[in-house]
C-alpha cells in the first residue's frame, strides 16, 4: 500500500459505497481482515495527511460515496475508553488548532475564522457505537500527542468529554465535508492518554479490536444523509 492508494477489501460491502481513511498499512490490513468490502485508502499520519488522502479519494471517486469513515487506534481517556476498548465519535474535534495565548488556549473559531469540530450523524454515530459495543464520546485530533499529565488534564478542561485521542480524524471530517458525504470516525484504544508509557501500549490488541468493530457494523449509511455542517464551538449549543 503506498500513499493515498486505495485498495478493496475481500468480498461485497453491505450495499452502501463506504470510504475507510486510515493512517497506517497494518490499520489497512486489519479493517480489510473484517471482510465488509469497504474501500480502504492509507492517508498518513497527521490532519494534513489524512485530509489530502480523503480529499483525493473522494474526487477520484467514479461514483460518489455514502460514508466516510477515519479509523484506526488512538489514545483513550483513563475511566472513560479502557485500552482495548473502542470509541466511536459523536464529535470529531481539532484540539490544538488555535493560538496560544498569555490567558491560555485560544481555539481558531474564537479567532474569528474556521472551525474547529464536525459531528456525524447522530443516528450513524449511535448505530455503531450499540453495534461495536463502543464508547460514544468526542474524539479529538492532535497534532502532537499528549505525553504528559498536565496536558491530559488541560485537553480533559477545555473537552470534557473527551473519550479518545488521534492524529487523523479532523482532517478526514474536513474532507468529507468540503465533498458533502457524512462522515464517523472509529478508534479501537491502543494506550492510556497521558505520560508516555511505551511499555504499556496494546497495539495487536487495538488492531484486533478495530478488525472486531468493523466486523459488527451494520450498512452504517442508510439514512446517513448529507449532514456535513460543522459543529459549533465547544460549549456552544447549535
């Protein structure tokens, strides 16, 4: 697999044309492994990355997709996502796409330009949480990971519910979005967000998980419609 090459999965998807952006090869071959059939593109790690993958996927395309779906493994938030465990996102957030400020974290929104959060459809999001038996909560996108304990309590105050952590999931919402196709986002839990513990980190168990997820998820797109508005500012209702 090389760049933003998609690639198919064995055997027919279950009647919608879904889009799975990933970050890395073994991602790939272990959403590929749950046999839906679902085209698989590997974008690359980071937002940017990811957005170019998506974007150029979702222009290529010869038909349109139903869905667009960021997968792989992520940090989960101690006594919310256990490492293991999967998150399935209801808000998919830009946590470090502002400006630093004397006063603190300043989000790019209350700049006065941008966004900086997406939500998939509600019903999507739902069907397969209850289907993977995931954690329904917001996941965040990180340009750095977090490594610390202070900065897993910062993220935790300005997001409160936050379940997860990755570096992909923004750039392929803002793709999804720009190209009016909805848009979900996966993460089978890999590690505990926080000060960096190599030792600690579950990745076979995270990608047996994730190929688990996408085993159980049902035609995920019916009824998913083009609900691509961004959402608004953290704390702020619609």
């Amino acid at each position: 697999m090389r760049g933003a090459e998609a690639v198919r999965g064995a055997g027919p998807g279950p009647g919608a044309r879904v889009l799975v952006i990933v970050a890395v090869a073994a991602e790939a071959e272990a959403v590929e492994r749950a046999g839906r059939g679902d085209d698989v593109v590997v974008g690359g790690v980071g937002p940017a990355a990811a957005a170019a993958g998506a974007a150029t996927a979702l222009a290529a395309a010869p038909v349109p997709y139903d869905l667009v779906i960021a997968a792989g493994i992520g940090g989960g938030f101690a006594g919310v996502a256990p490492v293991g465990g999967l998150v399935v996102a209801d808000e998919i957030v830009a946590a470090d796409l502002g400006a630093q400020t004397p006063d603190g974290f300043v989000p790019v929104t209350e700049l006065g330009f941008g966004v900086v959060a997406h939500r998939p459809p509600p019903e999507v999001a739902r069907a397969a949480a209850e289907a993977t038996g995931a954690v329904l909560g917001t996941v965040l996108t990180v340009s750095t990971v977090t490594g610390s304990a202070e900065r897993t309590a910062e993220l935790l105050r300005r997001h409160p519910r936050a379940a997860a952590e990755a570096m992909e999931g923004f750039g392929v919402a803002e793709a999804a979005a720009r190209h009016g196709v909805p848009v979900l986002e996966i993460r089978a839990v890999s590690n505990a967000v926080g000060p960096r513990d190599r030792a600690a980190w579950r990745i076979p168990d995270a990608l047996k998980a994730l190929t688990a997820a996408f085993a159980a998820l049902p035609g995920l797109a019916a009824g998913a419609g083009a609900d691509t508005d961004p959402a608004p500012p953290d704390g702020q209702e619609p």
